[in-house]
C-alpha cells in the first residue's frame, strides 16, 4: 500500500510542465512579429546577463542540444539579434554577442515575460505570490549547483 504522506510526482511536475509549455507558447505568440522563435527568447534572456558567452555555455546553461542551441543562434543572428564572433582562445569555439537591435528587445522581452507572469498570478495574493517565488527558488536550487548532472540510466535502475 501506497504511504498516504507520498505525493505523486504528476501532482507537482504536471502543473510545472504545463505553466513551463504555456509559457513558451505565449512568449512565441508574443515574439512572433520581432523574428523571434520558440525558446529563442530564452538565448536573449541569458545574454542580457552574459553577453559574450560561448554558443556550448549557452546551450549547458539552458539545459538544450549544441544542435538546438546552433539552430537558435543561427536565427537570432539572421533577425539581426546576436552576432558570433571566433572564440581568441579556442578557435573552434564562437562567443555570442548582443546586436544594439538585440539589446534594445530588451524591454520587450520583459514586458512580455511581465505579461506572462500577471496571468499567471492573476488569482494570486501578494502573500501567495511571495510564498511561491520562494519556494520555487528554494525547489529549483539544487539544479544550479556545480556539477549537477541529472542521473545516468545506470544510476536510475
């Protein structure tokens, strides 16, 4: 018999997949008219933090494929967003850079994530919005930790 105590996994990573897929779709929407694609905007949101980082930092960051990741610079450079630029210390690498058009979507990507978040804690109270900023801080920490790796299909068995 299952422990009372338990809580089923689809209760708490259900939800949490479903505002993460709602997200990006209204952020699509959203961008849709500045060139801007699914996922893309993530890139911009990183480099605004780090301009300069190279394209395999950016795709561990984001936890996404050097393939996705590749397909996602290549069209933020067509848009005119990023440029990519030899890495001087190893030139098999490129470091992604912010155009001014890039720097200046800024604003526009935080009045949409803005926007976002205002829906999603529309039936919040302030209260509530505080409690659950600090819980997801507090769930989602160990994921940034050095090295943290997710398990191997060995370890998982």
């Amino acid at each position: 018999m299952e422990d009372p105590r338990e809580i089923d996994p689809r209760e708490i990573l259900g939800p949490i997949a479903h505002i993460y897929r709602s997200h990006l779709a209204y952020m699509a929407k959203e961008l849709e008219t500045y060139g801007v694609g699914s996922g893309q905007f993530e890139f911009l949101m990183l480099l605004y933090h780090r301009d300069g980082v190279s394209q395999e930092t950016l795709a561990k960051i984001l936890k996404v494929s050097k393939a996705t990741s590749a397909r996602a610079i290549q069209n933020l450079v067509k848009e005119g967003y990023v440029y990519r630029e030899r890495d001087e210390t190893d030139l098999r690498a490129y470091r992604i850079y912010l155009t001014e058009k890039g720097k200046e979507m800024r604003d526009i990507v935080f009045k949409k994530l803005t926007s976002f978040i205002e829906i999603l804690f529309s039936s919040f109270t302030l209260e509530e919005k505080e409690i659950f900023r600090l819980l997801l801080h507090k769930a989602v920490i160990k994921f940034f930790e050095p090295g943290f790796e997710p398990p191997s299909t060995d370890q998982m068995a």
